[in-house]
C-alpha cells in the first residue's frame, strides 16, 4: 500500500536536545511539506520541499530544520533553538506540488519533559 | 496575507439530521479549497478538493461548494452517522502557500 509513514508516533525530549522526526513516503510524490498543530489552531507551515535537494522555510521555521537528500524522506529535527517544541506534528506530500492533493502522515506528537 | 476562518467551533446534531458546515476566507485569488477529516490523534484525510474555476464537488454523501467572489466554502454532510464525528478542516491554496482553518469538531449522537 502507498502512503506516508512517520515515526515515533510519541516523542519526549528534555530541554536542550535535539530530536529528529521520521517522514518517509512511497508514493513517488515530487513535494513534501512539514506541518505544526496546537490545540485550537489550524496547521502552520514549517518547511516544504518541492524536489530533491532543495527546501524552503515556510511560516514557523525558527529552531527546526530539515534535510531532502532523497525523493522519499524528508526528516524535521527539532533544535534546542525551538523554545515551545511541544505540539503535533504532520508530515504531508504532493504529487507536484501546488494545486495538488495532500496526503498526511499519522503524525509524531512531541512533549518537552 | 490570507486568513481562513471556521465557524462554529464545534458542532453536536443527531444521527441522521443534515448538516452544513462553513468556511471563510479573506482573499479571493485562490487555486483551490479542500476539505479534510481529522480523526483524534491521527493524520488528515483529504474528503474534497475544489478548483477555483468549479463551484462544487460531490463524494458520497458529501457535497462541497465554492464561492470565491463571497470568499465562502461550504461542506454539506447528508444523512449523518456517528462514523462521521471527527474534526473538519478546510484548507486554501493561494499564490503563497495553503493555509488552514482551525476546524470545526463534528459530533454525531447516535
């Protein structure tokens, strides 16, 4: 079956570490995107990424960072720079890019002890 | 800068009664609009995607329509059952990015 994989599905981290959150998508879609949700709020763009090797900030993309060395993964590290990390957070594809459906991931939910 | 608003923030009807949930957004100049479900805890799942030029899609037992000059959306949900209480959330696409709204939290009681 075809679809985005992200994983852990829980995640807690101390204060001052660094965690990485798996993306991995078998749909052979160009573009990825990284999303932020908090309670009552809708999602907030981190990063995206339209191809390989190249990706762009989108709105909140202060203490994260990502990398896109292949066409299926696109992992989100979370940097002790992130001063609120605590949140959902969802990865999502597109064939192309805009205009597109988005297809989601599960989710990885990250808690700061 | 483009803002998408939904209202009410949550919904509670009967098994079986339609309904009809809403969208606002403040720019007109958009590619699309799409609708999704979001189940607790989990992913988003894509119901409909309505391209600017269309003024309505159609899955099942729902129906989306578009009004672009009014910057409204709307999502109608024939026959509801407790299968469909989940969070809704529309999404707009623009020139920039996509943007969401915060969603509506649809309970259906049996």
């Amino acid at each position: 079956d075809g679809g985005i994989t992200q994983s852990p599905k829980y995640l807690f981290r101390k204060e001052g570490q660094n965690v990485t959150l798996s993306c991995e998508q078998n749909l052979n879609h160009d573009a990825m995107y990284w999303y932020r949700q908090d309670p009552g709020q809708g999602l907030r763009l981190i990063y995206y990424s339209q191809i390989v090797n190249d990706f762009q900030k989108g709105d909140i993309a202060e203490g994260y960072s990502v990398s896109r060395e292949k066409k299926e993964s696109f992992p989100l590290t979370v940097t002790s720079a992130q001063k609120n990390p605590t949140a959902f957070y969802l990865c999502a594809s597109t064939l192309s890019g805009r205009g597109d459906t988005q297809y989601f991931g599960p989710g990885t939910r990250l808690t700061v002890l | 800068k483009q803002e998408v608003t939904q209202i009410p923030a949550a919904l509670s009807v009967p098994e079986g009664e339609n309904l009809v949930l809403n969208c606002s957004f403040t720019d007109s100049a958009i590619y699309n609009l799409q609708w999704f479900r979001q189940d607790p805890g989990k992913g988003l799942t894509s119901l409909l995607l309505i391209q600017s030029s269309q003024r309505e899609q159609t899955s099942g037992r729902l129906n989306a329509s578009l009004d672009k000059s009014s910057g409204r959306s709307t999502l109608y949900i024939a026959a509801s059952q407790p299968g469909d209480s989940a969070t809704y959330l529309c999404a707009v696409e623009d020139n920039n990015d996509m943007r969401f709204g915060a969603g509506t939290r649809l309970t259906v009681k049996p």
